[in-house]
C-alpha cells in the first residue's frame, strides 16, 4: 500500500466516524453542513465553529492506532503509552483554554503545562514531561499523530482551510514550517505529511487535488 493509498483509506474510516450519527454528528462536520448558510462563514471565532476539546481527544486514537503498524519505527512505539500521553498532552487547556497555534506564545505554553500538572495526579506528570520533551519514540509518535490530526481532519476541505488559514494570518507554509520537524523522526510518518501538504499547494497553483474535496468544500 503506497502514502496515498494509506491516507486515502483512513479518510474513508475518519468520515465513517464523522458521518454515522448516534447523539449527532461531530460538531466539526456539523458546522460544515447542517449548520451551513445559518453562520457566516468566515466568523471562524464563532462557537458554533470551535472544535470542543473532547472531540479532538476522541480522534486521536483512532488516528494512532490506524497509523501505528504502518509506520517505520512501529516496533520501537508502546502505543499503549503513546495512547496515555495523547490522552493528557491538552489536558492543561481545560483550565487556559485553546489559543490558535500560530499565535501561542513562549508564556501561554508555560501556562498551560502549569494548569496541567494542578489538573493530573502525579502518576502522570511524567508522561506529561516525556511528551514535552519529545525525545522518546513514544513521545514522538504521540506529538506526530497530535500534529497530523487538524490536517488529515481538514484535508477533504481545502478551500474551507486555506481560507481559515488567511483568516488567521497563517498560511500552508506556515504549518510546514511549523509541524514537519515533529514527522522527519519517522519516514511514513515524513511522507504522509508532505502528501497532505501538497494538497493545498495543488488548490493553490489550481493543479488537481490529491484528495477529493467534499461537496461542501466552497468559499
């Protein structure tokens, strides 16, 4: 199975997940569709259009855990230890809040480790610092797969993005510069990036898409 043909089965499972309804649709996918024309589209700090906190949690073991047995390094990574640290890296932002990435500064994240370790029992403070630090196998695969999950979330809606980007002053540069550093541990891990990047370098040039978007990918 080739980089696309990876991503491009775990997008059929990622929308299996978001579309099949229990108490409703996530909110992410929601504001998308059914809630489409009734926000203003480009009011990208509308609660309505916030990702909650525990959706984002939700989606990242399913991302591990679809990811792990393909990556190079698969037999160096406790996922079971990898799945604990994703499951408490935000766990500070229950306190701080989530501020944009792109304008997080030096003190917010200092905020946010403190908040976090008031929050978690000492047990876990030392997987909070493992992930911190990034210097372990596990730790680098829970910050990869913590890194990868906007992207692969938005991938199918390229436009949407780009213009969320612009609306924040970021660009797709900015988060190749940004996040590709976190993937060069792990060459799957490297080429599956790049390939999400280069969707919305092709939008951009207005070459063909890599992935499909979604019908609802309009701006």
């Amino acid at each position: 199975m080739n980089t696309k043909e990876l991503v491009q089965d775990f997008l059929k499972l990622q929308n299996a997940y978001s579309f099949t309804k229990r108490a409703l649709v996530t909110a992410d996918r929601y504001s998308q569709i059914a809630l489409k024309g009734l926000v203003d589209k480009n009011d990208y700090d509308n609660e309505i259009l916030r990702e909650p906190l525990m959706e984002h949690i939700g989606h990242l073991p399913i991302l591990a855990s679809y990811f792990h047995p393909h990556i190079e390094h698969s037999s160096e990574v406790n996922l079971g230890r990898a799945m604990v640290m994703l499951s408490i890296h935000d766990i500070g932002e229950t306190i701080t809040g989530e501020i944009f990435a792109y304008h997080k500064t030096e003190q917010d994240n200092v905020d946010e480790y403190e908040a976090a370790i008031r929050v978690l029992h000492p047990n876990f403070h030392s997987y909070l610092e493992e992930y911190e630090a990034n210097e372990t196998m596990d730790a680098k695969y829970a910050k990869s797969m913590d890194v990868l999950a906007p992207n692969i979330h938005e991938v199918d809606m390229p436009q949407i993005t780009m213009k969320r980007f612009s609306q924040l002053n970021a660009t797709y540069q900015k988060v190749i510069d940004k996040k590709r550093k976190y993937m060069e541990w792990d060459l799957v891990m490297l080429e599956v990036f790049d390939l999400l990047m280069s969707q919305y370098q092709n939008i951009e040039n207005g070459s063909e898409p890599v992935f499909e978007p979604e019908p609802y990918d309009v701006v």
